[in-house]
C-alpha cells in the first residue's frame, strides 16, 4: 500500500509540473505574440503617421505651388493689356519730344515655351529727335510700368536739322516687357 501511495504522489507530482510548465510555455508563447504585435502595431501607426505628414507637406507643396503660378501669371503683361503697352510705347515720343516708329511687336517669348498666353511683349522701337530726346525716349522706355528688357541700343547721327548746326540723332533699340513686379 505504501508502493501505490508513493506512485499516485509521483504521478500527481509529474502531473502538476507537465500542467505548470504547459501554464508557462502557453503564458511565454502569448506574452512573445502580444509583444510582437504591440511591436507591429506601433510600426504600422508610425508609417501611418509618416505617410499623413508626407501627405500634409505633399498637399503644402502643392498649395505653394499654385500660389507660385498665380503670381508668375500675374507677373506678365495680359493679353488684355497689350494695347496698352503699344500705348506707352507710343507716348515715349509725345513725352520726351522725339518722332516714334515701332517696327514690329511680337507675343511670342524667345526662351523655350510659349509665353504669349502670359502676355510677354517685345517690339523693335526707334526715335529720331535731338540727342537730348532721344536719350529721354530710351531713359523713358526703362522706366515703364512694365518690367523692361532693352538690349541692340543703337545711336546713329543722321545730320542737321532743317539746316540748323545741331545734329539730328537715331535712336533704336529692342524692347521686351513683362508686367511690373
């Protein structure tokens, strides 16, 4: 009888401890998979959070980028305005008291693309006058309401006026032209 008492406590013995280390390797198997997921889950929150702040500066980006091409437009002449600007062009004579003749007006920008549509402006211009109007003519063309480029200036004396000594002078010059900034 002592044989069998001993058996049962070994085997309840062996028992409890297969039961404990099954508790135990069952715990360490759901603490590893929680803490894997956990691991996971803050990763995946971490890319979401990166990909929402990608987004934010995507869509900032994109708001300043529209804000840049708004103000590029408005920084060329209109097409509505271009009457204007042979206007002006044409008022350089009666303001510095020189004979005005404008050769050609294009719309068509010389760099690559289009520009037209922007409202980008060159003429040839020329004036004949006294030397003091026609340097006023070219001092007026710089200071347009428009951004002026000027470039081929060209000063030519073509002889006395009307028989007088003084020197008659030719004026003639490039002019391309985007809205004032």
């Amino acid at each position: 009888m002592k044989n069998t008492h001993h058996i049962f406590l070994l085997t309840l013995s062996i028992t409890v401890t297969i039961l404990v280390a099954s508790i135990f390797s069952y715990m360490k198997f759901a603490i590893t998979s929680m803490t894997q997921d956990t691991v996971n889950a803050r990763a995946e929150s971490g890319s979401l959070i990166a990909m929402q702040n990608e987004a934010a500066k995507i869509k900032n980006l994109n708001d300043n980028v529209e804000n840049s091409w708004n103000q590029l437009y408005q920084e060329f002449i209109q097409p509505d305005a271009s009457i204007s600007f042979i206007e002006s062009l044409e008022s350089l004579g009666s303001a510095s008291g020189s004979t005005i003749a404008i050769s050609s007006i294009d719309n068509m920008a010389s760099a690559e693309g289009d520009l037209a549509v922007n409202g980008y402006m060159s003429a040839r211009v020329s004036a004949q006058g006294s030397w003091s109007s026609v340097f006023k003519t070219l001092m007026l063309a710089e200071n347009m309401a428009y951004k002026v480029f000027i470039d081929g200036v060209r000063f030519d004396a073509i002889g006395p006026a009307d028989g007088k000594s003084s020197t008659m002078w030719s004026l003639g010059f490039n002019l391309s032209g985007v809205k004032s900034i």
